[in-house]
C-alpha cells in the first residue's frame, strides 16, 4: 500500500469507525485534512504540488521554518558520526546545548534532557516530589484551569481541563487546580503540603491567555516565602516564540524549573528540563533517566538551533512580527480581539473557528481553532513581513466569507 493510499485509507477508516483496521494508524488524532510532503522556510507543499503557507508551525515547533539549511546540514553530518551510545557516556553536543539553555535562563542551573515536552513536565514533578520530600507528604502541585502540561498520565493530572481527564481516571493523586491569573486563589492553594506550583506564562492550548506580570510576580513572591519550587512550563511559549527567550522573562521573575521542547529541535524530538543548582540537587543518580534523552542527533540539532537563534535575534523579530500582525488584525471586521505575546496569538472571531480554519486550508494557509471562537496563530519566528501581510489578509477574507455563509444559513 502507498503512502497515498495509506492516508486514504485512514481517513476514510477514522470518520466512519474509529475501531476500524483497515489502516495500522491508531485513530487518536482523527481524519488526516491533507498530506504534506515538503516544507522550506514558511511554506509547506502536498502531494500533488499544491503549496500552503504554514502559521501553525507545527504547533510552534519549526520556529526557523521548515528545512533549514543549517539545522539539515547539523542533522546530516551527525548521522554519519554517531547517533547513540547511552546516557552513561558523553557525547560532543549535550553540554554546549545545557550551557547556551542555562545562559539564556540568566545561568547557575542544570538540564535534563528528553524527547517530548510531556517528558521534560514528567521530570519536572518528580524534582519536585524528591524536593518536597514527598516522603514527608510534601508533594502537592498547584496547577490552574485551562492549563496544558501533556498527556502522559501525571502531565494530564496537572492539566487543568477536566474533560481530558475523564477517560483516564484514575489519575494520579497530588494535584490541585486553581483559577489561571488569580493571585489570592494560589495563594491559599499554596498550604504547607504543597512542594511546587506549575504555570505557564501564557496558556497555550487554554487560548493563547497570557498571565499578567503582577500575577507571575506574586507567584515568585508566594513560593519564595513558602519554600515551594516555582515551575514555568515554556514547551509552547519558550525559545522566542513570545518575545523574549522565555515568556516569564517579560515579568522579570526566576523560575526554579523551566520546562522547554518544541522550538528546541525545529522538528527533531527533544524536550529539556532546566532547574537552579538548588533544585537540581535533589535529584541523585538512579533518580531520573531515559533511553534516548541528550543523544547526538537531537542536541546536534538544538544546538544548530540555538546558534541560529541567536544569530537571527529571533526575539526581536517575533516581537516586531507580532505588532505588524497585531496591529493590521485588531479593529478589522470579524475580528473581536487579539491576544498573546510576539508570536504566539489568538485571533477572537465572531464567526466560528473551525470554519474559518477550514476556509483557510482550502485557500492554502495552515492555522487552527484553539477555541471555538479563536485562531492560533504561531508561525515561524523568520517569517517575511510580506509572508505574514499574504497571512493577515487570508484570515480577513476567509472570516468575512463565513460571516456571510453563516447569514445566509449555509455555514459548514
């Protein structure tokens, strides 16, 4: 079967009966839309040539765009010297990566690396039990509603959207959730059982809602008098995505643990969990491991990342590409709002989502409904002012022309 038919075959299989085998896909994702086959910078193309600006990046991971010539070549000369000996030994690019992530967090912490955003939060809550002690009932984690941490059972546990937890239940126990951006909430959530609060300086899967400055100080200011680790999950928002290196950088805080993956390999599998020397320190050897975290391939490419990162200044240019795009967007019809932070925004329509999501596929431009009334925006931090001006106005005209279906009664 080709890969063609293979695609075909899944659709057809997932919108009719999920249980269907007629494809050896598990059907956890639904009906593939379309079959991509080749992506440069900011544009992907499908199998039968057709080319989509991409503003989705893969869910903000392919933050350089797609191919990049120095992460490729990063990734071809690595996979002819050496792809994978075992966390016992040192290999040549996990060290420069911890130091260029450490510089960047403001220095004096440790990495752990993994292979998902889920397995750097997994690391997260473990450091955190073993810094309660947890062996002293030290172990809560105060998270908040609407929060994403993956889906790994414990990361599900302290994501805040109860509709995804109930297929899973039994969950595990130690979680506590309070209202996003609600400084008293936190406060008295905070008791004395508590080891650590998780947040994300702005909720990504929750809607692109950003936490305001005086909240995230207040939550330093909170685990600091309690002695409770203060843990940002950056897996969306890290990297240059919002503006700063880090999202909680713009309150001008210092988490204890920092959770980043996505942007880290443009596409290639990596996570990392950063933590000060103090929090590391609770982790001793046998603690914490896994298979493939750190190997070459993967921090061969974060660090062709972070080298290009930085020579691109990508905080500066997801700062101005998301006033243009904020600017040109707000007060224009259909659209209510914009919120976010540089290049990470949410597109409040009038007009559903997923229409116009729909809309702009058919015309050619990846984006996705991250509520039913807002878009996600999230393309690549090297994207050309006239790249996102052709995006803008794909938006308006796919939003005006559901507003009309919808008048008319014809809305998808």
């Amino acid at each position: 079967m080709t890969s063609a038919e293979m695609i075909a075959a899944h659709r057809a299989a997932v919108g009719a009966d999920p249980s269907s085998t007629r494809c050896p896909i598990m059907g956890t994702y639904g009906p593939p839309l379309v079959e991509f086959v080749r992506g440069e910078g900011s544009w992907l193309w499908d199998r039968d040539g057709r080319r989509y600006l991409d503003l989705l990046s893969g869910l903000a991971v392919t933050s350089l765009g797609h191919s990049h010539p120095e992460v490729a070549a990063a990734l071809a000369q690595q996979s002819q010297t050496l792809l994978h000996v075992s966390n016992l030994f040192a290999t040549e690019h996990a060290p420069v990566v911890a130091s260029t992530l450490d510089r960047l967090l403001g220095g004096g912490g440790q990495v752990f690396f993994a292979n998902s955003g889920a397995e750097a939060v997994e690391c997260a809550l473990k450091l955190a039990r073993r810094w309660g002690p947890a062996a002293a009932g030290r172990y809560q984690v105060v998270s908040a509603w609407g929060s994403f941490h993956g889906r790994t059972l414990a990361a599900l546990a302290a994501t805040g959207q109860p509709a995804k937890h109930e297929p899973f239940q039994p969950l595990p126990e130690g979680f506590r959730h309070v209202p996003f951006d609600d400084l008293e909430a936190l406060d008295a959530a905070v008791t004395p059982d508590v080891a650590a609060v998780l947040l994300e300086a702005v909720q990504g899967e929750g809607g692109v809602q950003p936490a305001s400055v005086e909240y995230l100080r207040g939550v330093r200011e909170i685990c600091s008098e309690r002695n409770v680790l203060m843990m940002v999950d950056e897996v969306q928002t890290g990297l240059g995505r919002c503006g700063a290196w880090f999202a909680h950088q713009h309150a001008g805080v210092r988490p204890d643990v920092v959770t980043m993956a996505k942007a880290l390999g443009n596409g290639v599998p990596i996570g990392a969990c950063w933590a000060t020397a103090e929090a590391a320190s609770s982790f001793v050897p046998g603690d914490h491991a896994t298979t493939y975290g750190g190997q070459p391939l993967a921090t061969a490419a974060a660090r062709a990342v972070l080298e290009v990162m930085e020579a691109e200044d990508v905080v500066g240019r997801s700062t101005r590409a998301g006033e243009r795009c904020t600017e040109a967007l707000t007060g224009a019809p259909h659209v209510v709002s914009v919120r976010g932070r540089g290049l990470l925004l949410a597109v409040e329509l009038d007009v559903p989502s997923a229409d116009v999501a729909r809309e702009l596929l058919d015309r050619g431009v990846v984006v996705n409904a991250v509520t039913p009334t807002a878009l996600r925006l999230a393309p690549s931090l090297l994207i050309t002012d006239e790249e996102l001006d052709t995006g803008v106005a794909a938006v308006l005209d796919a939003a005006a022309l559901v507003a009309d279906r919808t008048e008319g009664g014809t809305s998808r």
